[in-house]
C-alpha cells in the first residue's frame, strides 16, 4: 500500500521527464537536428521516464490485482467468482482465481522492459558524460 503514497509524485517526475524530453527534442529540432556528441540530459531523462514508467505500472496493477485484505473481493471483481485466490506473488506479479491468472499478459514483460531500459540509459550515462566533457575546446 505503500506505492499509492508514491504514485503522486511518481506521476509527476514522470510527467516532468516527458516534458524535459519533448523540449530537448524540440530544441534539437529547431537547430537542424545535426549529428552531434552524446548529450547525458536525454539519457537522464529517459532513465527517469523508464523507471518512473515502470513504477507507475507494476503499482497500478498491484492496487488492482493483488488481494490486499479482502481478497475474496478481488476474485469477485476480476472473475465474478467469490473466493479467495489460490495464489499470489510480488515479482512477477501473479493473482490466481479459480486457477486463472487475472493480473494481464503483458505487465509483467513491460516492467522488466522498461527497468531494463533504465538500467541501460543510466549505464551509458557517465560514459555520454565523459565523452561530452572531455571533447569540450579549452577555454
């Protein structure tokens, strides 16, 4: 229950990524969109997005799917069937009623995407750094 106390400001750094890159690419746009050295502000900015992407996913279908204290309810709601779940984990997310999956095919592959995606951006984000700065003319 703790991801609802995070999904607001999550939302928002989110929300603040998407902007940051729409406005890097419009800036890149707007000086022709010429090759140049790795920048680390979009690799930042997408690691933010994946993580707070992923985040934002696996939370909202945790508040869904998972049983919490009635979990009879949320076989009842998913299924139509009033029973408890057979059963339930974390990672990877899994609820089974009545000896279906209720949690969707696809959340849990777009979680590990999406966190492998930032782990990947924020890898390359020291090396764009050295790259950008050791590159720079003296002064």
């Amino acid at each position: 229950m703790l991801f609802v106390l995070f999904a607001l400001p999550a939302a928002l750094v989110l929300a603040a990524t998407v902007i940051g890159l729409v406005a890097h690419a419009v800036r890149r746009l707007r000086e022709g969109g010429r090759p140049r050295l790795a920048s680390p502000r979009p690799l930042a900015l997408g690691t933010g997005f994946a993580a707070t992407s992923a985040f934002l996913i696996f939370s909202h279908a945790d508040l869904l799917y998972s049983p919490g204290m009635y979990g009879d309810k949320t076989c009842m709601a998913r299924m139509g069937v009033r029973d408890y779940p057979d059963s339930h984990s974390y990672f990877p997310l899994s609820t089974v009623c009545g000896g279906v999956e209720i949690v969707p095919v696809w959340i849990n592959p777009a979680v590990v995407a999406l966190l492998a995606l930032a782990a990947v951006t924020l890898a390359a984000l020291p090396f764009a750094y050295v790259v950008r700065h050791s590159s720079a003319r003296p002064a």
